[in-house]
C-alpha cells in the first residue's frame, strides 16, 4: 500500500476514534444542563413552598393572636361580672370576645394546623373552647340579655326557639371538649381554659337538652311551688302550708291555682307508701298534715307525699315536678327583681324575710281573722314575684347569685317525674335534698331541726353545729354537737301574737327536736345532753342511715345542746354537714383530721 494511502487511511481511523470519543462529551454537556435547570426549578419550588408555609405561619400566628385576645376578653368580661361589674357593660364585651375567638379558630388554615401532633391538640382545644362561648354568649345569652331592655316581656317562650336551636350544638361541642381534654398534649393556659369551658358545657349541655321540655315546648308541663315557711322549722325547711300550681307552655309560665293549708283535709292520711322508719321517726301524724311533709330530709319522698295531697283535695292535675322556694331564698331574689308591693305592703332585699315570717302574723293573727289576710298576703307575694321572673324583669347576674346562694343552703329544692331531668337533679348536690348513698364524694352528715309545738317561735330561735371527724387505728369517729337556743325574753314571748306561740303551751315553752343522720356505714356509739333535751325513738334507721333524735322543752332565753358520737371502718371522704335552712343562719364549724 502506498505511504499516500496508509497515510489517509490512518487519518480517517484517527477521525473516527475521535469522532467515537467526541459523542459521550457531547451527551455530559447536555445531562449537566438539564440537572441545573431541574435543580433550579426544584430550588424555586422549595423556595416557593418555604415562603407559603412561612406566610401560612403567619397567618396561623396572627389568628393564634386573635384568638388569644378574643378569649381574653371574653374572660375579663365574665371576671367582671363574676365580680360584681355592670352586667350591661359586661356582656358585649363577651360576645364580641367570643365572636373574635371563634371567628379566628374557624379558619381552614387553623383547621389544617390542628392536624400537627401535639401541637395541633392545644389548637383544637382553643377553638372548641371559643366556639363553645361564641354559642353560649352569642347564639343565647347576648340575645336573651337583649330582651331585658325590649320591654316585650315573655323572656322564657321568647328565648325557647334559641335554646332549642343551641342544644344540639353546645352538646356536640361539649363531647368535642371532653376529648380534646384528655390529651396529654395541651399546655397549660390552654389547659386551664378548655377544663374551665368544659365544665361548664358539660353542667348546662344537658339542660340546654331539657329545657325545651320543661319548658312545655312538646307539651303542657304542670308544677307544684312549694312555699316552705321556716318560722315553723322542719328538717327540709319549714311547713308547707302554702302551694302554687304553674303551668309551663311552649315557655308562657302562668299561675293556675294556689291553696294554703286551710284548702287541705287534716288528719286523714294521703294514700301513700311511707316507710316504717319515716312513721317511727316524725309520728303518727306524718301523712295526714300537709304542713308537717319536709320532716323526712328527702325531698322525693317529700314531693311525692304534696302531690298526693293536692291530687286528693284540690284537683287531679298531673303534675310534672314539685319545687320548694323558702322565704330565705325569695328575699335574695328579691335583690334581682328589685322591690314588690303587695296590700301596701313594700317587700325588699332585707325585709321580705321579717316581714313574712314575723310582722304578718301581728297585722293579721290567722287564730283571730276570719277572712285569713295572711294566707292571701303570701299568695300575693308568690305572684307579685312569679310576675316579675316570667316576665324576665329581674337582673340576671343578681339572680344568678340569688338561686346559686339558696341552693347551696337548702333553701331551693326540685324533683321532676321526668327521669333524665330527675338523674341531673339528683347529681347537683343540696338542689335534689337527697342525703348521698355513699361516702366517696364526701362524708355528709345530717343534723335537722323540726318544730314540734305548732307555733311559728323559729324567728327567734337560733342554732350552732359543731362537727369533728377523727380516724385512728383504722377507725373513723364522728362527733356532732347541736345548740339551740331562744333568743326571746319571757316577757316578749308573753307579748307574741297567739298563733306564733306554741298551740298547747303558750309561752311556756316550745318543743324543739334535733335529728342526726350519721354518714352511712357508721353507728352511735354514745350520745348525751345538756339543758334538759335527752334522746327519744332510739335504734332507727332512715334512709339508709342511723339516725340519733333528740327532743327538748326549750324555754324562752332557754339552750339545750345535743350530742351524738358515730363510729365507722372503711373509706370516708371529706366531712360536710347538712342543716336544716333557719331564719338566723345555723353557725356550723367542721373539723376533719383525717383528710
């Protein structure tokens, strides 16, 4: 082969190697550019992604405040009304407290948050906690509280389409919050807020439920108030001579028929089952005397005995629950309703209880007034205030305080036929005047007083309990003393009018009883007494408990005390004393070492 030709031969060789080698180069360039563009796109994504989720923060924050400040509103609002602030003043705040909150919460973006572990939790507590109050302050009480000003009156059948409304909401809202509370999650300032709203989702829920009913938005509901009078004590209250039948509906409350004790049959017994022990404990004549029904300390029992009393002698309504008011809790309320005039007569916030339980009976003595002025004065004060709270003129946070306060003494009782209503009644403590079946909330001891001389001398009496609980050696002793005294001069007994002396013994004296019911699962272990008062009916058991009474012929300027020792083993919680509600309140010291 010539050198021309090995030569061209070699050289497109060389040209074809390097055309071999010069591709792959060609091909890294173009991969090395697409990776920069792919990244640069990926980097703008991020980029973008980053901003979104930092502008979402953002706004997450910006809501977050909101919230925060909303509640915080709302929260001051009702401090100030808890406080004693103007109530006027007050409620927008917390309305527009938390329409802010709720409005802050409900947002997709905080929806979308409360989805992050842990934190998510304390997000989804703060809004159901806001959402909760924006529907109590803003779907009810802000347009209830509206009404007061209207003028319109009718507030309970005018409010009646909200409640039935915001039921079944604030239920749902209410099972939401126990949920949410039971993380571990929840920091505590939100932890404080969501049990504080839960608890009270949880306590009105079910009345939101009821209320409707009871309210007779399905159907006409009919109820016994019962008008306790503590100038004659009795171990609920007072006699119950006086009785109003009030009907509920569709949310028109409305006064169907009163009757004093002069309307009743006396001494013929109402067809009833009472118990043995109730017989033993408060006579032969528990049954057949309207007025002598709140002796057993059992308000059921009591309600059930006043229904049969009026089905037999005044009419065969249905009725649907029985409601005890005494005049103790009518002159709080009266602070609520403002003053009422009744025969020219001006009842207040401080006289209503001197003037029902003292100065009537020297206008008119009911022994010596044929036309029974006293009876018709009482069913006017019923009305004149059942008037004002019907008609939703009264102060809501006043009253609030009123029915709260009376409760708490005993001096407001309630028992409905209706079973769901009856188990919430039965579950809020003093209201359902049932004494607990067990020890494991708290160790309740009973000490009531009864009136024994029919006269209405317990304007003046007054009353102390001092109650020791101990343990020791696995143990538990209970201790309870009772004092009561006449704070009354023979003279200024003598001067009383007939019908507030004793029916049999004048001035003379006035029999006075005292009944322990010991916590169950304890038994007497001894008792004694001083001023002349010794045990009587002894060895009985009522209600499930051993139950020590004593009696006494107490004597203007007269005290006589009574003491009883319980024993028991097991568990027992914290010591508390029931007592019968008095004109002058009872003095009550309670010393428990063992807790």
């Amino acid at each position: 082969m010539p050198p021309e030709t090995r030569r061209a031969a070699r050289e497109a060789a060389e040209r074809a190697a390097a055309g071999r080698s010069a591709a792959p180069d060609d091909r890294d360039d173009s991969d090395q550019t697409h990776r920069a563009s792919r990244g640069r796109i990926v980097g703008r994504v991020i980029l973008v992604v980053v901003i979104l989720l930092l502008a979402l923060a953002v706004w997450l924050v910006i809501k977050v405040v909101i919230a925060k400040n909303g509640l915080e509103s709302a929260q001051a609002a009702v401090t100030s009304i808890q406080d004693g602030g103007n109530v006027s003043d007050a409620i927008p705040k917390l309305s527009s407290g938390a329409a802010d909150a709720a409005g802050a919460a409900a947002d997709p973006v905080w929806r979308m948050a409360e989805l992050i572990p842990g934190a998510g939790d304390n997000l989804r507590g703060v809004r159901l906690a806001a959402e909760t109050l924006d529907v109590f302050a803003n779907d009810v009480g802000g347009p209830v509280f509206k009404m007061q000003d209207d003028g319109q009156g009718k507030i309970l059948a005018r409010a009646l389409p909200l409640i039935e409304a915001a039921a079944p909401e604030i239920s749902k809202l209410s099972s939401e919050l126990k949920g949410v509370a039971a993380s571990d999650a929840l920091i505590g300032p939100v932890r404080s807020g969501v049990d504080q709203v839960a608890d009270v989702a949880d306590a009105a829920g079910p009345m939101f439920t009821l209320l409707p009913k009871l309210l007779g938005a399905e159907e006409k509901q009919n109820y016994l108030l019962v008008f306790q009078n503590n100038a004659e004590a009795l171990p609920l209250g007072g006699s119950s001579a006086s009785q109003t039948l009030i009907t509920a509906d569709k949310g028109d409350l409305e006064i169907a028929g009163q009757a004093s004790s002069a309307s009743f049959v006396e001494g013929e017994t109402v067809d009833l089952d009472i118990s043995e022990s109730a017989k033993a404990l408060y006579g032969s004549r528990y049954g057949s005397y309207i007025n002598l029904a709140p002796s057993q300390p059992d308000w059921p029992g009591v309600a059930e005995m006043v229904k049969a009393f009026w089905n037999r002698d005044i009419d065969d309504t249905h009725i649907d629950g029985v409601i005890s008011v005494d005049p103790i809790a009518l002159q709080r309320m009266l602070l609520a309703t403002g003053p009422i005039e009744v025969d020219g007569k001006t009842l207040d916030n401080k006289n209503a209880v001197k003037t029902l339980l003292s100065d009537v009976y020297r206008w008119w003595d009911p022994y010596t007034d044929p036309d029974l002025k006293s009876d018709a004065f009482f069913a006017g004060v019923a009305s004149a205030v059942f008037d004002k709270i019907a008609g939703g003129d009264f102060n809501i946070k006043d009253m609030a305080w009123a029915v709260g306060e009376s409760i708490d003494a005993g001096s407001i009782l309630a028992w409905s036929e209706d079973t769901d209503t009856q188990k919430i009644i039965a579950g809020s403590g003093r209201l359902s005047g049932i004494l607990p079946t067990d020890n494991t909330a708290e160790t309740v001891n009973g000490v009531f007083f009864r009136n024994v001389s029919a006269s209405k001398i317990d304007y003046y009496t007054k009353t102390a309990v001092e109650s020791t609980m101990s343990c020791a050696d696995g143990v538990t002793t209970l201790t309870t003393t009772a004092t009561v005294s006449l704070d009354i001069s023979q003279a200024d007994a003598e001067d009383l009018p007939r019908y507030v002396q004793s029916r049999s013994q004048r001035a003379a004296y006035f029999g006075t009883q005292v009944y322990m019911y010991a916590p169950p699962g304890m038994e007497l272990a001894s008792a004694e007494t001083t001023g002349g008062a010794s045990a009587f009916r002894t060895g009985n058991v009522d209600l499930g408990r051993v139950v020590e009474p004593f009696q006494a012929r107490l004597r203007p300027d007269g005290t006589f005390t009574a003491t009883a020792t319980f024993t028991g083993k097991g568990d027992f919680g914290p010591l508390s004393v029931w007592t019968t509600p008095m004109i002058n309140e009872t003095k009550t010291t309670v010393t428990d070492t063992c807790h």
